[in-house]
C-alpha cells in the first residue's frame, strides 16, 4: 500500500510496520531494526530514534532512547514490572 492510500484508509502516516525494517547486527552482536522513517543518533551513552508521524492532520515527533549498554532489555523491564505489581495485588488479598 503507498503512503498516500495508507493515509487515506488509517489517518495515519508513519505507521508501524515492522515488514518494513532491516534488521542488522551490531558490533556486539545484538540485533538492531532500522527503519526507513527514523533517524538514529548515537552517542558513547545513548541510541536515539527519531520518527515522524502524520495523525488526522496532526504532527508527531516520536523520540526513543536507547542506553548502548543496557543491563536489561526494554521487555525484560515491562516484565519485571508487571511481575512485581501482580505480586503486590496478591499480597493485598
């Protein structure tokens, strides 16, 4: 679907659409995605992304930054989360 029809149907330009990343390997062996849209800067701490997206006329600038030498992944995080705020619903009971 080109981005004009896509706009069309959704509102929304700058969708995610992971079919569309190439994913490579970094120097340490982690698999990073690229995506067309988004722009990276990297510096000795930090990975940013950058994206834009169009929304029903409305512009976003979507930002995520990455530390480049994480202890724990983003889902491990969102995990570890999760898992402790059922634990203190449990203990509640």
């Amino acid at each position: 679907m080109n981005e004009y029809k896509e706009y069309l149907e959704t509102g929304m330009l700058g969708s995610y659409r992971p079919e569309s990343a190439i994913v490579k390997k970094s120097d340490s062996g982690a698999a990073i995605a690229v995506f067309r849209d988004s722009t990276y800067t990297l510096d000795d701490d930090t990975c940013t992304r950058e994206r834009e997206m169009l929304i029903k006329g409305k512009r976003f600038i979507i930002s995520s930054v990455f530390p480049v030498k994480a202890k724990a992944t983003a889902t491990d995080r969102m995990l570890a989360l999760i898992d402790a705020d059922l634990q203190k619903d449990a203990k509640s009971f």
